[in-house]
C-alpha cells in the first residue's frame, strides 16, 4: 500500500506533511494525509484501505454524496462541506482529495462523550443548527440511492445494545424501553429528512474556539432519517451544556409547530423522543464497550445520558418544567400579540433568575415590558395574589410594576409553550438596579425601611424585602419587585416579623458592607418608624431579628455546596455577636437611664 500511496502523491505532486490516519483493521478503514500541493495550498487525501465490500460501497458513496449536496447549498453553508479536488474511484484503492480544513474537533466521543465546553455562542449555534436544518431539507433527485437510517436499523441497533448492556439498566428500566420501542415506533418514522448521520464530535471541526466557520467531516453514511434524529444526536452531545440542549431543542420545537400550522409537531416530538431513546442506548454502551469507565467524565455523561433515555420515557423530555433556557423571539412575540404589545425590537432573558423565567422586552417605540413566564410551582391563585398586590401598591403611590391586561382583559395569559400550559403576567419595566457598595449607607437604609413602612400601611408584607428585590437609583428607592411571598394582613405582629426578617436578610447579605451592621440597624429603624425607638423596643425587635438570622442560616447550612458553606457560614455567627454586643450596649444604657 506503501506504494500505492508514492504513486498518487507523485501523480498529483504532493508532499506529505502529516499522516491524519491509518486503517486500523478495524472500524478506521482509510488513510487521511495531510498534504501540500505545488500551488501552496493545503490538501487531505483519503485512500480506501480494506477488503470489506460493504465498506469500500459507502466510501464512493461518500465521494457522491459530497458532489451531490454541495451544489444544494447556500453559500454560507457550502463551505461547511470538504470541497473535492481529485478522485480515481477505480480499482481496489479509489481515493479522493479534497481542501484540508484548519480547525479543532469539537471533540472525541470515546473520551468527551459530546462536544467539549464553551466552543459555542448564540451567534455560532445559530449558524451550526441552521446547516443542520438546511441539509435535512435539501432536494436530491439524483440517480442513486440513498439509505435510509430505518424502523429495522433502530430495532436491530436496540437489540444489539440492549444484549450488551444488561448490567447498565435495571429491569424495570430494560422492560420501558421495550415496552417504548413497540409504542412509539410507527409514529417515529413518518416524516424524513436528511442527515449527516455520524454527528459524533470528531467528526465536526471549528476553526478556532466560537468562530462561525465549521467543518462536517466523514460524510459516508449521509442518509435519510427520522425527522427527530438530528435533534436527538446534537441535544444529547450538548450533554455538558444544558443551555445549548435547550436552544436545539427549542429551535426544532419552533420550527415544526409554524410549518404547515403544527401539521408535523406531534410527528417531530415523538420522533424526538424515540430517538433520544435509540441514541442515549448506543451511547450508554459505546461507553461500556470502549471508554475507561473509571473517570469522571464518564461518570457525569452516563448520569445524563440515563437521565435523559428516563425522561424521553416519560416524556418529560418534551414538556421541560422551566423555560428560560428554551424561550425565543418567536415566544415572545406570541405573548406580545395576546397583549397588544408594540412590534417586539428585542429582549433579554434574565438566566440568574430563580424559578419563574423573567423576560426585558423592548418595542419598537422604545417601551419596555418585564414578560414573566411562572414555574409549575406557582398556582393561579398565588399568581393573581401578587398582581392584586402590584394593583394596590401602584394605587397607593408605592413604586413597583403596572399590571399589564390581555386583549381579552385577563391579566394572566393561558398559552402552550413546549408541550405545557404556561402562566404568563406582563409588567411594566422599572428603571434602577440592586444597590451599588458606594451607596449602601445611613440615607438609602433609611429611604427602603420608609419603602417597607408604607408598603406595610397598605396591609401587604413583601416576605423577601432583600437586596434582590429591592431597585435602587444611587440611594433611592426606585421600585420594589417579586412580591411572590407577599401577602395581605392587617396584623401588626406579621408587619413587625416581616420587618425583622427584612432586617436579617440585609445584614446578612455579604455585599452591603459600606455601612456597619450597628449603624444599619439604627438608620433602619429610624426610617421604618419615623422616630427613635426606646431600648427596650431596640432589644424586642433586636431579638425578634437573631431568630430570623437563626433561620436563614439553617436555610444556608441545608441547601448550600459543602465548599462554598465553609467558608461563608461564618458571616452569620459574626452578625450574631454583633447584634449580641449591640443588646448589651443598649442594656448599658439602659442601667444608666435608671441610676
């Protein structure tokens, strides 16, 4: 072969610079060479190296399919395809040469198990889905014949992998998948597309780490597919980015519910799910059969991988619990035209919010609307509480969101995103931000507690009064938000309880150290009450606010990362002895007042 391989490089007048790969005698049955013709230019040669007809079939096959789909695309994606130079398909060694192509491997799956970290932003994604998505619905009318990736390779490919991987699932979990199998097969392979097939990472070049420009290497089994494979393969090599599986997902989501009205939505997502099934399957035994099941990162892939073929299942897969990962312009302009909202210009999701996903919204004349998508967790009736007291505190001059009513005069929104029913409110947006250090001193601690005093005078308490829910102006109060454990009383012990907690939650707060703990807690008093408290209401409400920091730190302890809690844990106890200090300070006082 040695030979073989002399003679084509001195017919073409090429000198090796790398050798890319060699057959191995086993799955790997081709040279690759990295190359330099005599025009300067960078060439990879491909020879077919092995007695396996079957093998020797796909790689012409391979040859036809790239001259095939490249004159399909458009330019900006014709480039993601090895653009042929030369080829002799004649004999038993055919070979072709194409343009080598500068990059790294997104990574290998025998050891990453899917694309490795941080090569995507939404700019690259955009473009890397949208090939996907342009390849599937090309049109080839050519004389050859494509395959199929079919009902009888899923269920051939299912009963190897399941033979071999008895050990890996319990039986319940072997039994599902069965029991799934004969559920969902029919209703996977109505509607196909075209695929690349072999979507695994080192198949799949980027020139340089979030650069626009890739690379789809290895076309021999391009092929016909069941609409949700695709999806399936790049959601599931995304494994270490749930943020990207969710931007794949959503993107196909949208796709097949706007085309032809939903007409293949239902076909898509059961497809999608079948296919997670499959493919979690393979790759759950290709880590069996050829990682070292001994590292981390097996550990970790295998953890999603299960958890995923166990949500497919279910099929909670398609019905996600929060959306914040998934949302897109589409989504939103739907919410927009059930309010009769402006034309949207953009948005930004809020990604550090906690449960509910939060959503800026600005139109085209410059308004801007705060869109909030609400968790499962929250009922209507908690939902319509916080909105009733929005309404109050905006009638009573307190600075929070206007509630925003549909075009039916409801001011929750019912509408299906992502298999769900969700609940979505529109506000007003507030100007301001959480309280910069420099401004953290007697006059804002002041100007909130008076904040919180007249939203008390309304009969409302907020239940999380902290820096997070809290909008300042330099040090002014500009707006109060997220009154999710707010509720109405008229009870003046709930109002003072509310008032420690808010106390605790601040002093608490690493961040707001530009004023000390005692002075914060006299200007807070001051502003809350309008006057100076005597000692023994100092020492009341000093106690009622240890209880309350007592709480927060069970909460902390509980529910915190073991590395971050050792090292953070300590900022309450200091809070307690200081607050301990200040008790005894003002029971000094106190004896001297009574000498």
């Amino acid at each position: 072969m040695d030979k073989k391989i002399e003679q084509i490089l001195k017919k073409y007048d090429l000198r090796t610079l790398e050798y890319i790969r060699k057959p191995d005698g086993g799955i790997i049955r081709s040279h690759v060479i990295k190359c330099l013709n005599k025009g300067g230019e960078l060439i990879a040669l491909k020879i077919f190296d092995s007695s396996d007809s079957i093998a020797k079939e796909r790689f012409l096959g391979e040859l036809r399919h790239l001259k095939s789909i490249r004159p399909k695309l458009s330019a900006k994606h014709r480039s993601y395809l090895p653009k042929i130079k030369f080829y002799d398909l004649v004999g038993e060694n055919p070979f072709y040469a194409y343009d080598f192509s500068e990059g790294k491997k997104l990574g290998s799956f025998i050891k990453d198990f899917g694309f490795t970290h941080g090569c995507f932003t939404h700019n690259n994604f955009e473009r890397f889905i949208a090939f996907i998505d342009a390849l599937s619905e090309i049109e080839i009318k050519d004389s050859y014949k494509i395959s199929r990736w079919s009902q009888n390779n899923a269920r051939k490919e299912l009963k190897y992998y399941l033979e071999n991987t008895r050990d890996l699932f319990n039986p319940d979990l072997y039994d599902k998948i069965l029991n799934f199998y004969d559920t969902y097969t029919n209703r996977a392979f109505k509607k196909f597309v075209f695929s690349h097939r072999d979507l695994y990472p080192e198949n799949i070049l980027i020139k340089e780490q979030l650069s626009n420009k890739f690379t789809f290497l290895d076309w021999e089994y391009f092929s016909k597919v069941p609409v949700g494979f695709n999806p399936a393969f790049i959601y599931l090599m995304f494994w270490r980015e749930e943020f990207w599986k969710a931007k794949t997902f959503a993107y196909f989501y949208n796709k097949y519910e706007k085309l032809e009205s939903g007409k293949y939505l239902s076909t898509f997502l059961d497809s999608f799910l079948f296919c997670v099934v499959i493919l979690t399957t393979r790759f759950l035994y290709q880590m069996q059969a050829f990682a070292d099941n001994e590292t981390e990162t097996v550990f970790h892939a295998k953890r999603s991988f299960l958890f995923d073929l166990n949500r497919a299942l279910n099929r909670d897969i398609v019905k996600p619990r929060n959306v914040k990962f998934y949302i897109e312009q589409r989504d939103i302009e739907k919410v927009a035209g059930s309010f009769d909202i402006d034309k949207v210009k953009s948005y930004e999701i809020f990604y550090a919010s906690k449960g509910n996903t939060v959503a800026k919204v600005v139109t085209t004349v410059s308004k801007k609307y705060i869109f909030r998508f609400y968790s499962d967790s929250r009922t209507r009736s908690l939902i319509k509480r916080e909105l009733k007291i929005f309404e109050r505190l905006r009638s009573n001059g307190i600075k929070t969101y206007l509630v925003s009513h549909t075009n039916k005069g409801r001011n929750i929104l019912d509408i299906n995103l992502y298999g769900k029913n969700r609940r979505i409110a529109v506000l007003s947006y507030l100007e301001g931000k959480k309280i910069a250090r420099k401004w953290a001193n007697g006059k804002s601690t002041a100007n909130m507690a008076d904040t919180l005093s007249k939203i008390h005078a309304c009969g409302i308490i907020h239940g999380d009064f902290s820096k997070e829910n809290v909008l300042f102006k330099r040090d002014k109060v500009s707006g109060v938000i997220d009154f999710e454990w707010g509720r109405f009383t008229r009870s003046k012990e709930v109002k003072k309880h509310d008032m420690a907690k808010a106390i605790a939650l601040w002093m608490t707060d690493i961040r707001y150290k530009n004023i000390s703990d005692e002075e914060f807690f006299e200007e807070f008093l001051k502003g809350y009450y309008k006057k100076d408290l005597n000692i023994e209401s100092k020492i009341e409400i000093l106690d009622l606010v240890r209880t309350k920091i007592l709480a927060e730190k069970d909460i902390f302890v509980t529910t915190i990362d073991m590395t971050f809690r050792k090292s953070n844990v300590r900022r309450f106890d200091d809070i307690l002895n200081k607050l301990a200090a200040l008790k005894e300070l003002y029971r000094t006082y106190k004896d001297k007042a009574l000498l």
